[in-house]
C-alpha cells in the first residue's frame, strides 16, 4: 500500500492541522454540560448574534438555494466598492478572509521563495506558506506585537509576501499611521504586503491606520478584512482583498469559483447596510473591554493591551491548567502556547454576564490552585 502521507507535498507533509476553538456541543458531551450552560469566549465571534436586516436577506435568499451563488459577486463586490472608494474590479471576495491569505500564497509564494511575518501572529500564515513548501521567516515580536523594522530587514530578493495584521491576532496589539506609512514606503516593490485587517471595525476614530487610505500610493498593498467579526457573519464565512486591480486579477485565477455562497452574499450585503448594528457591535466590546479589565485588576491579573474584540490575559505561569479548569466550569476561552505564549489565554469579549461568568469561573479556578 502507498505511504499517502509521503507522497504529499513536503509542506503538507509538516503541517498539522488548525484546530479551532472548542464547540460549545463537543464540551458538553465531553464533561456531560448542559449546553445552555455553557459559555464560549474562545473564538472572537461577535456576541450580539446576526442582525436581523441580515437574517430578512438570508431568509429571501433561500428561495434560489437551487441555483448557484453569482461567482463574481457583482452585488457586493459593488457595495465593497461604494464603501471603500474604490473600483470593484479592485476587490476579490474569499469563503472567510483566511481564503484571502491562502489565494494570495497560491498565487505568490513556491518552493525557494520566501514569506516574512511575526512571531505571535495568526496561525494561517504559517500553515497558508507552508503548504505551498516556501519559506518562512518568523520575526522575534517586540512588545508582544510586530517589529515592523526587523520584519523590513529581513525581506531578501526571495521574499514574495509580508503578512502584517493590524490589530494582531492574539495578542491585540496594533501600530499607528506613521509606523505603517514609513514601513509601506520602504518595502520593496517586488513584496506584496498583505496588510489584515479582521478586527479594524472595533477601531475608534484614527488610532489605527485605514488600510484603504495607502492603496492608491502603494501597488503592492493588499488590504483583507472579513464579515466574520464586528459585523458578526462568523458562520457564513465571506471576506474580501482589497487591492490594486491587477493583484485582484491574479488572485481571480486561482480563487475557487463560487467560493461566496448565495446566503453569505445576501448577508453580507445586508450588513454593510446596517451601520447602527456596527455601532453596536462597537459599543458592546468597548464596555465589555473595560468590564473585563476591570475584573482580571481585580484578580491580581495582567494582560496584552488590545484594540480587538479579545483579551490575551498573562497568568504568570502555564495556562493549561487553568484552561482545563475553566471548561470544567463551562466556560471555553482560547488556550494560545501554539503562538508561543504558553503563559497566555485569549478571551473574547461577550455579553455582560457571559463576561461576568468568565471572570467569576476565573476566579474559582484560580483559588483552587
């Protein structure tokens, strides 16, 4: 029999796969829970549930389940392009804004070349370069978050792509305008930069830079941004690139077609439309961000400052157990010692009383030593 592990790529080979925040389901078979009981803070999902403009659209949709999705995405490819003042053959729509990262290493990266990003970054970086057998290069993290000019003095004539995440996923941590601007001006114009930007709704005002405002002076810019967190279409999976038309062109080659679905489309459409649910989403983790700070200086706890919808919370030792303790207790956080930070959860910031539940569960667990 043919050893099918061996004949893969050698990328793939080394991969192991993604594993995501614990289900809600599987816990409760696992410990016997009661699923109702059971709170999930593991994965940034937004807390407030669908928009209800979004689930009239879906539900209109469903009528054309039969048919296929429109594979260009011409309604919201439109709206995306009304939105961020550009054209819409600038935009390419992926199945989450993770298809985005993988069409950009199919399209860009090989065997001998090279992809540049943080230690402490989002986990697909990695696995989105590995499994095209091209190089990494893991910059140390300075202060947690991305030291934007080590990461430039590492590109080398093999480096086709930096990924840089603004804020940054898990540890929150994010740089400003100035520090983008001088970064993107010295990049080389072989390199794309692909700048993600999944959490940049839950900005306020201009603490953080808008990608958008750099595309026109930078063609190797590529801004990719999702649907799955303030705008809470987590389970429909669509994001999107922003790029100069020619990048989007060559990302269109290789996406999968029909890679959006119709009910997905409808949504997302729908919620670029409902300004007050953002607003709300906004508010919510402002007040939750400052609920749950406000109880982990109450447990003694320190933690990564964040401009994200999440918290990574430093429990001065291992966090494993503490991790185990809080699903015992029904409450499923993100253990992180896969991003190198063995001493770190990642918590997700909820409702008022699915914050108040972590904290308490928190509590006990850590009195019980």
């Amino acid at each position: 029999m043919s050893d099918f592990l061996a004949l893969a790529q050698t990328g793939v080979q080394q991969l192991s796969p993604y594993v995501p925040g614990k289900p809600v389901d599987e816990l409760a078979r696992e410990l016997n829970l009661d699923p109702a009981g059971i709170v999930k803070l593991a994965s940034n999902e937004n807390p407030l549930g669908p928009s209800p403009k979004v689930l009239q659209a879906i539900t209109t949709a469903l009528a054309e389940l039969t048919r296929y999705p429109d594979g260009n995405g011409f309604d919201l490819k439109a709206r995306l392009g009304e939105q961020c003042g550009v054209q819409p053959n600038q935009v390419t729509l992926g199945n989450g804004s993770n298809d985005i990262l993988e069409l950009v290493a199919r399209a860009y990266l090989a065997p001998g070349l090279n992809a540049v990003f943080s230690e402490h970054a989002f986990a697909v970086y990695p696995i989105v370069t590995q499994a095209v057998s091209a190089g990494a290069r893991v910059i140390p993290a300075k202060d947690w978050g991305h030291d934007l000019p080590a990461m430039l003095a590492a590109i080398d004539d093999k480096t086709r792509v930096v990924f840089i995440a603004n804020p940054n996923n898990p540890t929150g941590t994010w740089f400003g305008p100035e520090a983008l601007g001088d970064f993107l001006a010295a990049v080389p114009s072989h390199v794309l930069v692909v700048l993600d930007e999944a959490y940049i709704e839950y900005a306020q005002g201009g603490e953080l830079p808008d990608g958008l405002d750099y595309l026109a002076e930078h063609p190797n810019l590529l801004v990719s941004r999702t649907f799955s967190k303030a705008y809470g279409l987590a389970s429909l999976r669509v994001g999107y690139a922003v790029s100069s038309p020619v990048i989007a062109d060559v990302l269109n080659r290789v996406r999968q077609p029909f890679n959006v679905n119709s009910l997905a489309l409808a949504g997302a459409c729908a919620a670029l439309a409902d300004q007050q649910y953002l607003a709300r989403s906004r508010a919510v983790n402002e007040e939750g961000m400052q609920q749950l700070q406000a109880g982990l200086q109450a447990l003694g706890l320190t933690w990564i400052p964040s401009k994200g919808n999440f918290l990574a919370v430093d429990l001065g030792r291992e966090a494993a157990s503490i991790f185990q303790g809080l699903l015992r207790e029904g409450v499923i956080v993100r253990a992180v010692a896969n991003y190198g930070m063995p001493n770190h959860l990642r918590v997700t910031i909820g409702l008022p009383a699915e914050n108040q539940r972590f904290l308490d569960a928190l509590g006990k667990v850590i009195a019980r030593g």
